[in-house]
C-alpha cells in the first residue's frame, strides 16, 4: 500500500505562487499600456504640445490603473488565505476537541520517534505529564522505561517493518510501564504522517489500555480450565458411581437375593410340613417370616429395576404412546380381574421422545398403582390421553381413586417413599421413583395434579425440539 497524506483540508496558497500572478499582472498591464496608449496618441493627437500634455495625464493614469489592479489583486489573494487559514483553525479546534474527549490516547512522535504530543488522556493511562515526556524517545533514552524489556524488540520491529515496507501505519500489543511502576495492557494503532514531499514527518499513535479486557480474559481462561478439571473429575466419578452401581446390582442380584430367597424357601417347607404342629405363637412367628422375607424379595427387584434405568445411547427413539398404552391396559385387566370398572385410552395419543420399552415400564406402574390404590366404594375408572402443540407434549393418566394430598405429591417420586402401610398395600415403594427417573431420562418431567375424574392425575411433559435446543 503505497502511503499518501490525508487532503481533508484544501491546502493554502503559496506566498511565491501568490506574488508571480501579482507581478506578471503588473508587467502585463503595464506593456499593454504603453505600447497601445503610445500607438492611440501619436494616430490621434498630431500636436506636439498637446502630445506632452497628455503623455503626463497618461502616466497618472498608468499609475492609477496599476494600483487598482494591485489592490483588488491583493485583496483577493488576502481573502482566499484568510478563509484557508480559518477553515484549517476550525479543523485544528475539531480535532483537539476530539482527541481532549475521545477515551482513546493520542501520542505523536517526530521522524525520530521523539514524544512531541501527549494527549490528557494518555496522562491519564501512563502518568507522566506532556512535559515530562517531551523529546523522548522509547528506544534509545534510558530514563525512561516505557515498553516493557522484553517486547521491546517486537514492538522496535513492528515500527520499523512497517516504515520499510511503506506500509500507511502499523498495530501492536505489548506492555508498558506507567509512572508509578506498574505494568499495563495497551493496543497501539499507528499512523504515519508524511509531507508534500511524501516524506515521513511524524507518527501518530492511538492507544487503547486493554488490562481490564486482558485480565478478564486471563480469569475467563482459568476458570475454563478449572471447569474443564471439575467436569473431568466429576465424569471419572460419575463413571466410578456407575462401575459401583453396576457392582451393587450384581451384588444385590447373586449375593443379596440368594439368602432371601434361601429363608423363603425354607419357611415355606416349614409352613407346608410342620405349621400343623407349630402352637398359634409359632405359627404366627412364621408367618411374620414369610411375610418380611416377601417384602424384602419384592425390594430387590425395585432396586434392580431402578439401578438398571439408564439414558439411552444416541438419543431416546420416539414411540407412538397409542399402541403401548392399549398393550399395557390389557395386561394390567388380565392381572387383576377383581377390579370392577373401566381403563380408558382417549386415542390418539401423540409420539413420546421415550423407547418403547421405557414407556411400557412408565405406564405399567402408573396404571398399576391406579388399580392398586383403587377406591373400593366406587367402580374403578382410569383414563390416559395426550396432546402434542408447539410448547411439547404431554402424557396424561388420571384416576377416580383417592387423591394425593398436595403435601404428599412430591415426596412419592422418592425411592421407597409410600403413603400406606406394608400390611394394608403390600408394595416396595419404587415404581413412581422408576416413573421419575425413566421421564427426566427422556428429558421430561412428571408432576401430580388433582383430577377431573375425583382423584389423582399423573400428567408427563416433554418439551418441543426447538425448547430443547435438538
């Protein structure tokens, strides 16, 4: 790029230029004058007397002529300078204003590099005052420790490749000293300044204090390290949790389950062969046995079932909820006939962001436990239905049963939470704990509301592709 000064202001007229128009002017004038007024007088005045006379007044009028045209020439040239003198005074005002306001530090060096302008702000981001600093060159003075040492030579670089290159001015970023010792960001954008004779003539360098940018950059950088380690450690022991609770299934499956169903066994051989010789107190004893020994065995597969819920690898696949829920609804009818009463799918029902076997697992506990916690002075009624719009879709199963108090909603999803007694409603407490985590697997939520059939609605929200970032 070939460097050309700035022609923002039209430039003044020169003093030499100015005095050749004069002069030729008046030279001009003043042969015409004498050869055509010389050539009119001797053709029209023949009278030598007469001749003289007018020879005189044609002087005066020579001089009279002449110094009219040197005074409307010089008026004029006087005009044309003073407007450029003020348009230039105008522009120097601007640009003062500009550089006394802008945020931005003005630094002007000579061809030398020599600080010969510091702008109020730049006293203000280094310290030292304009006369503090004037006549100063960065490289060579040693008094004065304004780049730090080691960019020194970058930045010494920088100016000089660009001089050499031609180049209209140059960027860098280094450090510099301040007055009272510390050390700052600073971006310097620099122009250079060149004469009519396109030599260079100053540099002009505008500085940006960008530590606060920089430190909060450098903060920004750490804490993205040290949340990069945390992540790493938390995967590692998530990782580990997993391996644990895979170990801990294992454990529950083979090693847990052995003796429970070794206690079972033997207090049903007990119950088939000796119970009839037992007194009431053994018998009883026995049964309390069996009893715990069931609901100890129960316990396991919901531990087994729930430690076996895990996110689906590449993204859950949508199922249609119609069909499972028909398939479902059958199975939990045939499993309980005593049930007196309707199970209702309000068809369609929309596509769930679940697999196909995660949905069976949801709807058989929910509608399980409508059957189950059924209100015995009433014919069973359960409905499921759905809707799917722009905010997502929802999956509802309500019952006529007895309701959930709203105290009571939330801690229900918890494991092994229940709200009635082993002896009145045998159960392990798990399938709502199954329900929440298999939902929130699928990136949704499940909640309780009161239901429009008398009892309690268990409503699944899924929200839209566009709200889950997908």
């Amino acid at each position: 790029m070939t460097p050309h000064p700035p022609a923002q202001v039209p430039p003044l007229p020169s003093a030499s230029r100015s005095a050749a128009l004069v002069a030729l002017a008046y030279v001009t004038v003043g042969i015409l004058w004498i050869l055509l007024s010389d050539w009119a007088l001797a053709v029209l005045i023949p009278s030598q007397e007469l001749y003289a006379l007018v020879q005189t007044w044609k002087g005066s009028a020579f001089v009279l002529v002449t110094g009219l045209l040197l005074f409307f020439l010089l008026r004029h040239q006087y005009a044309r300078r003073s407007r450029r003198t003020e348009e230039l005074r105008e522009a120097n005002h601007r640009l003062n204003l500009h550089v006394e306001n802008t945020p931005l530090a003005l630094v002007e060096w000579d061809r030398d590099l020599r600080v010969v302008r510091w702008s109020p702000r730049a006293e203000e981001i280094f310290g030292w005052r304009e006369d503090e600093v004037r006549g100063l060159d960065w490289r060579t003075d040693p008094g004065w420790r304004f780049v730090v040492e080691e960019d020194l030579p970058a930045v010494d670089r920088t100016v000089e490749q660009s001089l050499e290159e031609n180049a209209s001015g140059s960027y860098s970023l280094n450090r510099n000293h301040r007055k009272d010792g510390s050390i700052i960001w600073c971006e310097w954008y620099n122009s250079w300044v060149f004469d009519s004779e396109g030599e260079v003539a100053s540099m002009m360098s505008l500085v940006h204090d960008v530590t606060a940018e920089r430190e909060a950059t450098d903060e920004v950088r750490r804490l993205n390290q040290e949340l990069e380690a945390r992540v790493h450690r938390r995967t590692e022991q998530l990782a580990q949790a997993n391996a644990d609770m895979k170990a801990l299934n294992y454990s529950i499956s083979h090693d847990l389950r052995a003796p429970v169903r070794a206690v079972l066994g033997f207090g049903q051989i007990l119950e088939r062969r000796y119970s009839r010789d037992f007194p009431p107190e053994a018998r009883e004893y026995l049964g309390h046995i069996l009893q715990a020994g069931g609901h100890m065995d129960l316990l396991i597969d919901g531990l087994l079932e729930f430690g076996r819920l895990e996110s689906p690898e590449g993204g859950a696949a949508a199922t249609e909820a119609g069909p499972v829920a028909l398939e479902v609804v059958r199975e939990v009818e045939a499993a309980a006939p005593e049930a007196k009463g309707t199970i209702q799918v309000s068809e369609p029902l929309p596509t769930l962001p679940m697999d196909r076997t995660s949905l069976r697992r949801v709807l058989h506990n929910l509608l399980g436990n409508a059957v189950k916690y059924r209100d015995p002075s009433r014919p069973l009624q359960v409905r499921v239905s759905g809707r799917s719009n722009g905010n997502g879709t929802r999956l509802q199963v309500e019952d006529n049963g007895p309701g959930i108090p709203e105290e009571h909603r939330d801690r229900l999803f918890r494991l092994f939470e229940r709200m009635h007694r082993q002896e009145d409603i045998p159960g392990a407490g798990v399938g709502l704990a199954v329900v929440r985590k298999s939902v929130e697997l699928a990136g949704g939520t499940v909640s309780i509301q009161p239901s429009e059939l008398g009892g309690a609605a268990f409503e699944l929200a899924f929200p839209s592709n566009e709200r889950r970032g997908t």
